[in-house]
C-alpha cells in the first residue's frame, strides 16, 4: 500500500458524538479511507487522564467504535481499534516521555486549560503527559499526515519536534508527520453560544447536537439556537453568529456552499430555517442510530472487528516499537 498514512484516534468521554466531531472530523475519516492507509482509534488511554467510572468508560469505548462504524468506516478499507488493545502505545509513550523537557511539556496549552478547569491540584501527572502519548499513537504508525483541527496545532508541533530529536540523535526511525487540515472542514458552534466551540467538555447539554440524541431532543435543541434581533438570513458570523451556525451546518450536513443556502433562505424566517435543519438532522440521525443499535446487539462481531484491527495496528505498531528498543540499547 503505497497511499500516504493518517492516523486520527476520538476518546470515548461522552455517551455520543456530537455534531462538531462529525462534521469538523469524522466525516474525514470516512472520505480518507478511500484515498489514504488510514489507522484510526477509539483512545481509552487518553481518557483516563482525568476522573472516570470505570464501566461507563467500558461502555463508551464500545459505542464510539460502533458509531465509527456507523458513520462509514469500514474494516476492510482502513485498520480500526481500540488503542489500550495494543501495548506499544503506552510502551513507547515512556520512551518518548525521556526525551521531552519538563519546561516543553509543561507549554502545552491544552494542558493549562485542562488543569484549569479541574483545579490545578487535582490536575494528573498523566494529564501533562498527555501530548507525548498523543505523539507515540502517531509516531508508531509512521503516518504522514494527521487530519487535525485547529486546536490540536500545537501538540502536531511537539510530535514533529520529539520525531527530528529522536532521529538525530539515535538515528533515522520516525516518519515526520504533516498537518493535514482539509479545507472542507467546518468549525461547529455551541447553540446556546454561537461564540464559542460546541463541545462535549465545555457546552451545555442544550448546546451541543449529539448524534445519538432522539430527532425530537435535536429539534427542540434546534428550535431553541441562540440567534438575533433581526429577522434576515444572511451568513455573516462577526454580527450574526447564531445564524451562520445553523447555515453552516446546513450546507455542510446538505454538502452545499454556504452561500448557497444562503440563497435557498433569502426572504424566509428564520422558524423556518431551524425547522429545516431538525429535519436533514434527524434524516441522518435516524438511520444512523439505527446502524449504531445493530452493531452493539452484536457483541462479539464487534469485538472480533475490534481484535482484527488490533491485530493489524500491532504488525505495524510492533515493527515501530522494536526499531526503537534497538536504537536506544534495549
Ligand atoms: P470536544 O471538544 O467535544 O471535547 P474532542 O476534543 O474530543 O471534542 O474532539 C474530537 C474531534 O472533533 C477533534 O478532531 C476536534 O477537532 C473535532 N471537534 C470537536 N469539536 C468540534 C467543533 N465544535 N467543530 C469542529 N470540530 C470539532
Ligand atoms: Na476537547
């Protein structure tokens, strides 16, 4: 397979994806399997890095693979997996870990908001540590690019800085992985907020679409979006960010251009242009929790699908692993 190689991994923190995951990046996911060898994981290892129940943790695992799967990824066409299945992801994580400085992790953005928000002294060391593992998921995997959204610039950077280090000093080992941040990608807003992300961490239910919601909770969250005084439909997302939201999810969930939407909406209110969006939401929704409820009533084709794609990352993962114990004296 001579096709460049992505890596992507979502944790499983929320019982659902919502609509700024799919739209901003699983719906590359699926579009890159056909052009790319592409590695994608559900990153459980991740998610402990802050307070979880142990079971919900389990369970959530199990319900983003089968929503990956329902969303279009298939087994066949790219390698799927849960990344605690395949032990070279902690196991170089510590590896690298030896070569990052204390002051260049402890730069990391995301980390000072993260501690921030779960009160610094009850902040992980494995919170901090979180970019370098970030780093080993897409360091094993050689991949050349890494679809990532804007927020995730800074940690790509460290990846890249930690892959020249390693190769310099030990030898040449790492591929050096690119950002690939295609243009199609839409930044979803939260509804109560339309100044602010949407987001499974920070939102308010009312605010965040899940995909998994029933058609009526995503109407009635649809209905409620945060908008303006005036009553033109008109993409502009400086004085009107409410309304550019919802065109903008339209044409993204409808695969049109924005001002084509625009233009479908000229002289209409703006009732109608919520009550539009609840229906090409639940259009998707249904079929897609449709898809989702057959994959968990099948227990064990999920796990053997989840054991194959582990099976495959750890050829690859392996091979990664074993160069490095060589270079570094093990
Ligand atoms: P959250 O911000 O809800 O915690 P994650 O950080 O787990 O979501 O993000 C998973 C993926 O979804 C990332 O690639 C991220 O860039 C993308 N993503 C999350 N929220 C949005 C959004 N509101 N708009 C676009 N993309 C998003
Ligand atoms: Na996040």
């Amino acid at each position: 397979d001579r096709r460049p190689r992505v890596l992507s991994g979502i944790q499983p923190t929320a019982d659902s994806f919502h609509l700024g995951n799919y739209l901003g990046a699983l719906r590359q996911w699926v579009a890159l399997q056909e052009s790319h060898e592409a590695f994608y994981c559900v990153v459980d290892l991740h998610a402990i890095t802050v307070e979880h129940d142990p079971k919900e943790l389990a369970q959530r695992t199990r319900v983003a693979a089968a929503q990956l799967l329902g969303l279009g990824l298939d087994p066949q066409r790219c390698t799927l997996f849960v990344q605690s299945h395949v032990p070279e992801h902690a196991r170089l994580s510590w590896v690298l870990e030896c070569i990052t400085g204390f002051g260049e992790a402890g730069r990391m953005t995301q980390f000072k908001d993260k501690s921030a928000r779960h009160g610094a002294d009850r902040a992980t060391v494995g919170l901090f540590t979180y970019p370098v593992l970030q780093a080993a998921d897409i360091l094993l995997y050689q991949a050349d690019q890494v679809p990532v959204g804007e927020d995730q610039r800074q940690h790509l950077e460290l990846t890249r800085n930690l892959a020249q280090r390693f190769n310099h000093r030990f030898g040449a080992t790492f591929q050096v992985p690119e950002p690939y941040i295609p243009q199609a990608t839409a930044k979803i807003f939260d509804l109560q907020d339309p100044t602010a992300k949407m987001s499974k961490s920070a939102s308010s239910p009312s605010g965040i679409v899940e995909l998994l919601d029933p058609p009526k909770t995503s109407a009635k969250k649809i209905r409620s979006a945060v908008t303006d005084n005036e009553r033109e439909i008109r993409y502009d997302p400086e004085t009107k960010p409410g309304i550019a939201n919802l065109l903008t999810i339209n044409a993204a969930m409808t695969d049109r251009k924005v001002s084509e939407v625009e233009a479908e909406y000229e002289g209409r209110g703006y009732g109608d242009l919520k009550k539009d969006l609840g229906e090409i939401v639940a259009a998707f929704a249904e079929p897609f929790a449709e898809r989702v409820r057959g994959y968990l009533a099948d227990p064990a084709e999920l796990d053997r699908v989840l054991a194959h794609g582990a099976t495959r990352a750890r050829e690859v993962s392996g091979a990664t692993l074993a160069a490095v114990h060589e270079r570094i004296g093990f």
